[in-house]
C-alpha cells in the first residue's frame, strides 16, 4: 500500500517494473501524465542504493517531464525511467535491448531518449528492439546527442533571465559560474566563451575542467563555485543545490541553467525571491532537449531544432510575467503556467492510450 499511496499523492497514471534475471536488467518507468500527449522523457541508468531510491527518482523526475512539456508549448506528457546499475560496467547489448522490448510493450505510451549515464550507443540497443524512442543517431533519421541542443536552450533562458533582471541580454556584459562541465555543461561553456563572456567552472572530472580551461574558463574549486562573483548561476550538474546552506553565500544576481531539480525545495525558490535573486525556472531553461527530439516526429533538422530552442526565451519570459502579475515567485509561476495549459488542453483530450509512432526518414533493423 506504500508503493500506491506514493503514486497517488505524484499522481501518477502508471509504473511499470522491468526485471530480466538473465541480463540483469532492474528497471522502473514511470508515466506521470498523458494529457497532452504520449509520455516522453529520457532513460537514466544510476547505482542506486536502493529500490526505493530509485523509485523515488523516477517518480520526481517523470513528474518534472510533464510540466517541461506542458510549459515548453508541446503536444507531450510526461514520462522517465531509470535502470538501476552502474554506467561504466554494468552495460550490454542485451541488457538494453531486454529494456527495449519493455518499453514496445506499452505500445507509444512511453517514449524514451538518453538521459545520466546513457549515450547514444546504447539508445542503438533500445531502438532494435522498439520505434518508440528518440534521439537515435541521425544516420537513422534522429537527432542524435541533445547535448548541444540543451545548452543552446540554456542560453535563450539566460538571456530571457538578463533582459529581465538587466534590460539587456548581451552575453559579452556578464559573468557566469557554470557548476558542472559534462556533456551539456561544456557545451554551454563553449556557447559562453564565443559570446565574449566571463565563465568560472568546477567539476567532479578534471578532465572535463581542463577541457573548459582550455576553451578560456577560469576554474575554480568544487565548493568555491558558491562564493564567486558572477551575475549568473548556472548549475548543470546534479539537483538540490540551491538550498539553505548554499544560497547564503551567493553574490549572483540570476541562477539560471539546465541542471534539473535545481531547487532543495520550494522555499528554496522563496528565499531567492526575499533576496532578489531572479529564478529562471530549470524545466523551463532546460527544456531544449525535449524540443529537439520532439521534432523527430515530423522530421528532424537542425535549423529547424534551433529555431524551436528561440521560443525558450519566450516562454521564460511569460513565466516572469505571470509571476509579476500574480504576485509570485517564479518557480510556483512556471508550475501555473504548465497546469493552466494542462488543465485547459484536458478539457478537449482524454489520457494518451497509445498507438504506434511512426518517424519520417528513419530506418531500423528490426530484432523480431
């Protein structure tokens, strides 16, 4: 009864439970809400501690899927799942492609893409066994690494945040700390630096800290990235990183960037708005990725994924208009914004039952 209780008050619509004993496959896909159309989110694969942890995690990141989507104007819902394992030596063909044959089986409820710890290799796997999956290579019609789609995203949001805060949005003006330097991260990095911008960066991996040095960024240590003097945070690592003990000792002016979960909770975004620190919203900020292999549906190209990663801007900049309107912060502004247009769209749809989901230009070998 805990596990349904959990899935009432997330207000869930389905979880599913993968489990093949001879690959070793553990796995939970969670679809939150099918409203406006079939569940897209991405598939992560984590060593979680425990079942439960991991249950947790899809739970709240399924969630999050659905009012990305719904905020970022799309005919998606919201859906993730996780494998539980570790991403350096847990992985085989077989493994990903038992995963595949789950996800066929809900018949285009769910879709899936890359998310932590998955990259494009693996999503080969996946797509052997099922169509219902984005972000293939585009040697098959896809949209391949997201990555820079993200980052590209990222920047609109920024932007939208500094014409707010600043009445201008001219990068080459501003400072950054950019926490995080993986796949999205040093993209973002890179889009900065071309732009003429100030970019300090930390990371776990000095690897990819050396590889921002070298683009021009300035590094500094993993809990010094708290204190610097910058206009803007950027987060692009893991959640939870704006809460009481880090938002003290910001002298930013913005937290903006494409790390999901930015927020410990909700008076983290409280205590920003008390100290007049301007909150883009992350799902909002981040949501190029989703734009990009959404596009798939119609037919991917680039030009066409860039000039969709512009509306970001746009809709960053209604969500600080709805707060100013209403008297709120910009996180429960950006939640208002996703539930008005879920809550309107309803009224015309009834929940996603799924239906095969055919990609113009891609091609597959199937497995059976």
């Amino acid at each position: 009864m805990e596990l349904f209780n959990s899935v009432h008050e997330s207000g869930h619509e389905q979880i599913v439970f993968c489990h093949n004993k001879d690959v070793d496959l553990r796995a939970i896909i969670a679809i939150h809400d099918t409203t406006l159309g079939p569940a897209l989110g991405g598939t992560r694969m984590w060593p979680y501690a425990t079942e439960e942890e991991a249950l947790q995690d899809v739970l709240r990141l399924s969630r999050g899927m659905t009012y990305k989507a719904a905020v970022s104007g799309l005919n998606l819902g919201g859906g993730k799942a996780v494998i539980i394992g570790d991403p350096r030596k847990d992985k085989s063909e077989a493994l990903f492609r038992a995963f595949g044959r789950f996800i066929d089986s809900l018949h285009g409820r769910y879709i899936t893409a890359e998310d932590v710890g998955i990259d494009v290799n693996d999503m080969e796997f996946i797509f052997q066994e099922t169509n219902n999956v984005v972000g293939v290579h585009q040697v098959h019609g896809g949209s391949g690494d997201p990555s820079p789609y993200t980052a590209y995203g990222s920047i609109q949001g920024m932007k939208a945040a500094l014409q707010k805060k600043f009445g201008d949005e001219d990068l080459s003006r501003y400072s950054f700390a950019v926490q995080g330097t993986g796949h999205v991260g040093l993209h973002l990095v890179r889009q900065l630096i071309k732009e003429g911008a100030k970019v300090f960066v930390t990371d776990i991996n000095q690897d990819t800290i050396d590889d921002a040095v070298e683009l021009g960024a300035e590094a500094v240590g993993q809990e010094e990235i708290y204190d610097v003097d910058a206009d803007v945070f950027a987060p692009c690592a893991l959640g939870a990183i704006v809460n009481e003990d880090t938002i003290p000792r910001f002298k930013f002016k913005i937290v903006a960037g494409p790390a999901n979960n930015q927020l410990a909770n909700n008076e983290a975004g409280n205590e920003l708005e008390r100290r007049g620190i301007l909150y883009a919203p992350d799902y909002a900020v981040n949501a190029g990725g989703l734009m990009n292999v959404s596009i798939e549906f119609e037919g991917w190209n680039h030009e066409r994924a860039l000039r969709m990663m512009r509306t970001i801007y746009y809709n960053v900049g209604r969500i600080f208009k709805i707060a100013e309107r209403d008297g709120i912060p910009s996180w429960q502004a950006a939640d208002r914004m996703a539930e008005e247009r879920i809550e309107t769209l309803g009224k015309l749809k009834i929940p996603h039952l799924g239906k095969p989901h055919r990609f113009p230009g891609r091609e597959r070998n199937a497995a059976h």
